[in-house]
C-alpha cells in the first residue's frame, strides 16, 4: 500500500499528513478518505480546478493525464510542470509527496 506524504497546508492540513494509499484509488479520494478536505467542487467529475495539485515526488508513477485534464489545468492558480487534477491522478504502487497550493479559482467555495 503506497504511502502519500501531503506537505503541510495552512487549512486543509496544517501539520502534513503521511497517509496510506489503495492503489487504483485518485490521490483526491485517498486524501478525503483520510480526512483531509481538499476542494472537489466538481464532485471529482473534472469539471474545475479546485482540486489541483503538485506531485513532488512519483508524479511517473501516475497514469498520464488526458487531454481534458490539460486542458482544464491550464486555468488552474500555480500551475507547474507536476500539477495534477488529484481526482483524476490515480496512485500506482509508488509512494509519493503531494503539495495542495495555497489557492484555488473557485470562487463559489463551498465546504464538502
């Protein structure tokens, strides 16, 4: 079972957080799994940007993202080279370190 190292973040998980992973699982279910209430305001349907994440480590270890989510990314607040929609990021068998940025667009937040 992977283990995902969430770096800290001022709201969703302000002292880090080492979680356990299923593989097969988007890092945006393991992390709700693991009470850390990272944004989905799409319902995980890809469909917004409020669960953007960097990958700092084992970013290859995910499946490839699809055209959709690049597109989609490209609208997202910090985006770098390693971000990822969390909810269509699906763990493999690699461990890996994910950042949630400070921000996101969604403008109509709604706590879920």
């Amino acid at each position: 079972m992977p283990t995902i190292t969430v770096l800290p973040h001022p709201e969703y998980c302000p002292e880090g957080a080492e979680i356990q992973a299923n593989v097969g699982d988007s890092i945006c279910e393991a992390l709700l799994d693991n009470d850390i209430p990272i944004e989905h305001a799409c319902e995980m349907s890809r469909a917004c940007t409020t669960c953007h994440c960097i990958v700092r480590e084992g970013f290859d270890s995910l499946n490839e993202a699809e055209e959709e989510e690049e597109d989609l990314l490209d609208r997202a607040w910090g985006l770098e080279p390693l971000s990822r929609l969390s909810c269509q990021a699906i763990v493999g068998k690699t461990d890996l370190t994910v950042e949630i940025p400070r921000y996101s667009i969604n403008h109509a937040r709604e706590n879920h």
